[in-house]
C-alpha cells in the first residue's frame, strides 16, 4: 500500500511539476509582453508630448499670421485714404483745368497754348480719376482677401485647439495605461518569481517522492524475500 501509494504520489508530484512549468513560462510571456506594452505605451506619451508642443507652435504661428494680416488691414485703410486724396486732387485738378481752358477760350488766340496744357492737365486729371478708382477696386478685393484669410486661419487656429485638446486627453490616457502595464507587470514579475520557487520547490519534492517510491518498491520486493524465506521454517509442539 506504502508503494502504491507512493506511486501514486510520484505521478501526481510530476504533473503538478509540469502544470507548474508551464505556468511559469506563461508568465514569463505575459510579463515580457506587458513590459513591451509598457515601453510602446512611454514612447507614444512621448510622441504626444511632441504632438503638442507641434501644436502649441503652430498656433502661435496662427496667432502671428492674424496679427500681421490684423496690421496688413489697418495699412490697407491707410492706402485707401490716400488713394481718395489723390482722388480728391485729380478731380480738384480737372476742375481747375476745365476752368483754365474756359479762360484760354475767352483770351482768343494769345490763349490757344495755355488751351492746349489746360486740356493735357484735364486727360491727365481724369486718368489718374481712373487709376485712382482702379487701385481702389483693387485695396477692396485685397481687403475681402485678407478677411478671408484671417479667418481661415482663425479656423486652423480653432482646429489646433481641438486637436491639442484630443491630443492632451490622449496623452493622459495613454500615461494611465503606461503605469497600469508597469504595475500589472511588476506583480507578474513577483507571482512569476514564486511560481518559479514553487516549481524548483515541485521538483524537488517530485525527486524525493521517486526516491521515496524506489524505496517502497524494494522494501516491498525485500518483504517478499524474507516472508518466502521464513516459509521454510516449520514449527511443532509447542
């Protein structure tokens, strides 16, 4: 019974032995893949932080764009006031040449050449009119241009703040599961190291119940010996 029983346990002994093994192993794969996911996890927080600060540049750079489209504007107002003066001037201009030529008409021939400048100075008048409207024109779909951009850059600056929020909510996220795979990671290490004591401990305790069994074993085989050998006796009498 001794021997069967040892047996018995011998066998039990190994399969928790390789049960045990095995285990280990997976825990070492567990832990080697959550240290790996821990790594990915610190290198992405780490390309946030770069994402953000990419951001954080880039709407400074927005904020730079709409101030000096902001100055653009206000000197664009500017050009649009000179340009009315001069309007003013070449209109000014033609009046008094219209009037010049009206008195050169009244001088009869002594003011035929006056006539003919007071005619230039009015040609002269009446284009820079024309150029003087075309600039305007011009300031006008300039300043429509320049409305339009500071708010598309407006827009990109809005949209940087959207996606520095995404982005900030991401790298918090991501820095709770970095420290959660470092902590699940640690304490794998640690059932990792007492599984592989109770394995080694397994073993040897695997080793002894073989010896224990071998032992049975030919105590039993001695048992027989010495019963067959006593078998030989015969006793009488008393």
């Amino acid at each position: 019974e001794i021997a069967q029983a040892s047996e018995d346990l011998a066998r039990r002994t190994e399969a928790n032995a390789a049960s045990l093994e095995e285990a280990s192993a997976a825990l070492t794969q567990i832990d080697q893949r959550l240290k790996t996911s821990a790594t990915a996890a610190t290198q992405t927080v780490s390309r946030a932080d770069e994402a953000l600060r990419t951001v954080s540049s880039g709407r400074a750079t927005a904020g730079e764009a709409v101030a000096a489209m902001d100055r653009v504007s206000e000197s664009a107002k500017g050009i649009d006031e000179v340009i009315e003066g001069v309007d003013k001037i070449a209109f000014q201009t033609r009046v008094l040449a219209m009037n010049a030529a009206v008195e050169a008409g009244r001088a009869g021939d002594a003011g035929r050449g006056f006539a003919v400048v007071a005619d230039l100075v009015t040609a002269l008048a009446m284009r820079a009119e024309e150029e003087a409207k075309r600039a305007r024109d011009q300031l006008t779909v300039t300043q429509s241009d320049i409305v339009t951009a500071v708010d598309a850059v407006r827009r990109v600056d809005s949209t940087f703040e959207t996606i520095s929020g995404g982005v900030g909510e991401v790298h918090m996220l991501l820095g709770e599961m970095a420290k959660d795979n470092q902590a699940q990671s640690t304490a794998i290490s640690q059932i990792s190291v007492a599984v592989a004591t109770m394995d080694q401990s397994t073993q040897q305790n695997a080793a002894m119940v073989e010896e224990t069994s071998a032992a049975a074993r030919n105590l039993t085989t001695e048992a027989i010996s010495l019963n067959d050998q006593a078998a030989r006796f015969e006793t009488r009498g008393r």
